[in-house]
C-alpha cells in the first residue's frame, strides 16, 4: 500500500524569528519513499539541514516577520501489515546491554525515573521480564490514563501522569518510556504520522503522533500504550529521550501559531493517473 501525508502550520511573527523543525521523515523510511517530503515555505526562504545528536533530520530557518507557513507533503510505500509480536524477545542484562542503548536507561526532561522506580517494581515485579512485561506497562498505562486534549500540558511530566490519570499520546508514552526504564528496559520516545487506517469510525481529528520503542532480544520493537494494538502505517519522523528531544518545531522568539493541520491516510488511487 502507499500512504500519504503532510502538514500546514501557519504563524504570525512581529519579527524576524530563528526556528528548528523536525518534520521530515525519518532516514529510515527513505527506502521507501515515493514522493520526498521537501519543506516549503511561504515566503520562500533560505532552509539549512543537519543532523541532531540522535540522527533526526531538522531544519534550520529564520522565519520573516509577519505571516508565515510551512508546509510538506509526501508519499511513501508500506507493507500494510500492523507491527509484529515478537513475545519470544528477551530481556537484556544491564551489563550486556550494547552502550548505544544505555542512555535510554536513564531519566530525562519528561521521564524521571527517580520517582517512578519503587512504584515500577511494586506493579511490575512479578511480570516475566521481556516482552511480557512491556506489554503489562502499556496495559497499565492504557488502563489508568484518561485520553483527551482537555488533559494537554506540554509541561507535563511521567510523575504528574501517572498521579492525574490524564492525558495525550505524548503522556502515554512518556509513562510508559519512564517505567520500562525503570525495569532497566531501553526505551526511547518517538513520533511521527498515524493514521486510522484498519481502524473502524468514528476517528478523532489527525495530528502527529508519539509512541515508543524498546530495546529487547537484540532489536528495537514498537509499542504503543495510548492504542495498545499493533497498527498499520506508523511513518517515523525522530526518536529521543522524550518529547523535549523531537519538538516539531523550537521557535526562538514571540509568535502566534494561527493554524495547524496534519493529515495521513492511504492512497487508494494511482498517483500518476
């Protein structure tokens, strides 16, 4: 199959403003890419890439006074298959984890696991250690966290999670990453597009979104606490620690966000013809 997607952000800013994105599809579906996602801009303008700490492609740009949009779009293959079960992975022991992997140990901006460690033991001691026991945090997660954008705070924490039972798919994963972590399980925050497809209605209003990967069995495997069902057509954009890692967009001065859209669904028709 082949899926579609994109974004508009429309902004206005009383001066010229620096900003980062990260919006481009991560380099591992580049392989599959039918059509690139190229930023545009509205007035066109100068566009610098690099590569961030954690090899997410981001943008460099300063964005003009007064109103101004970004936009994308772009079509890549998929094997229509939802991600597979490997309930046969295993877990790692601390010392025989690989040393890329150890960072996604540690507590970060949005997961401290300095809080969370005795609650993540107490609920998840007596879980077989591996597959199983990253499929009961996602379980508990997606039993005791209340979605809904009323409950969005892009200050909220694992901790504050975990304590209000309220929140987006950003808190789900958060949550979720902070107590694998604390089961010294690698666990690392991702995002990017999900759309509804094999889903049935009614679907919720589209926007990227955030789940996670953990280190098991010599593999990273997906995992998704807010669905908690393998889905069809993930299309990564970055990975980090946490969410403060692979913002969107990092806008360095006053500005005013006046739209946002994100769309992402299945082509069912030739794109040529």
């Amino acid at each position: 199959m082949q899926i579609r997607f994109g974004y508009e952000m429309r902004y206005t800013l009383p001066q010229p403003t620096p900003m980062i994105l990260m919006l481009n599809v991560h380099y591992s579906r580049a392989p599959d890419m039918v059509r690139p996602d190229y930023l545009t801009t509205s007035p066109s303008i100068r566009v610098r890439g690099y590569r961030d700490s954690f090899g997410n492609w981001c943008s460099r740009i300063v964005a003009p006074q007064g109103r101004f949009r970004l936009a994308g779009f772009g079509l890549v293959n998929d094997s229509g298959l939802p991600e597979p079960a490997v309930p046969q992975a295993q877990q790692h022991a601390v010392d025989d984890l690989p040393e890329e992997t150890l960072l996604f140990l540690l507590g970060s901006r949005y997961c401290e696991t300095d809080r969370l460690g005795e609650a993540a033991w107490d609920l998840f001691a007596n879980t077989a250690p591996g597959w199983a026991r990253v499929e009961a945090v996602c379980d508990f997660v997606h039993g005791n966290v209340s979605f809904g954008y009323e409950h969005a705070d892009r200050t909220k924490t694992a901790w504050q999670v975990f304590n209000d039972g309220g929140g987006v798919c950003r808190d789900y994963a958060h949550l979720a990453i902070t107590l694998c972590r604390c089961l010294n399980i690698p666990a690392r925050y991702c995002t990017g597009y999900l759309g509804d497809m094999g889903t049935p209605p009614p679907w919720g209003v589209m926007d990227f979104a955030a789940w996670f990967e953990v280190y098991l069995g010599g593999n990273w495997h997906t995992f998704d606490a807010r669905n908690n069902i393998p889905r069809i057509g993930r299309v990564l954009i970055a990975r980090g620690r946490d969410a403060s890692d692979v913002a969107i967009a990092t806008t360095f001065g006053p500005n005013t966000l006046e739209s946002f859209k994100v769309w992402t669904d299945e082509l069912l028709t030739d794109p040529v013809h």
